[in-house]
C-alpha cells in the first residue's frame, strides 16, 4: 500500500510540474496584458500543492523501504537500515 501511495503522489509530482511549466509559460507568453503577474500568482499558489506531493511520496517511499526491511532481514541489519532511512527525513 505504502509503495503505490508513494508513486502515485510521486507520479502526481510529475503530471503537476508538466502542466503547471507547459500552461503557466503559455499564459505568461501568449496571454492578454497583464498575464505575466497572474501566471506567476498562479505559479506560487500551485507551489504548495506540488511540495506536499513530494513530501507525502518521500515519506511514503521511506515507510516502505522500512516495511521491507523489517519483512526481509534479520533484526540487527533491519535496526542499521531504519536508522539511516529515518535518518534521510533530517
């Protein structure tokens, strides 16, 4: 569950990114006067959506890479291998 959560987001980062450069460029370029200020208004509002995208798939790829961990090794190489992948969140 946590790896396809993390995709998706990760996936939703993506699709974001391209509309927001090919439709933001398009209206500042090509809009009526005064469209430069508005699609970069539109531009920083839309930046936090795209930053908790990211966020929300960094951390859902971290929770599965310590599932795995913990399904896979034993306990003293899954305790080394969650250290360091919380220790990526710092």
């Amino acid at each position: 569950v946590c790896i396809t959560s993390a995709f998706c987001a990760n996936m939703l980062v993506v699709s974001q990114t391209t509309i927001l450069s090919v439709l933001g460029a398009s209206l500042a370029l090509r809009g009526p006067d005064g469209s430069m200020m508005t699609a970069t208004d539109g531009l920083y509002l839309e930046r936090a959506m795209v930053f908790k995208s990211f966020g929300m798939g960094l951390i859902l790829t971290i929770a599965s890479v310590v599932s795995v961990v913990w399904l896979h090794l034993h306990w003293e190489a899954s305790l080394t291998c969650c250290i360091l992948a919380v220790g990526t969140l710092m």
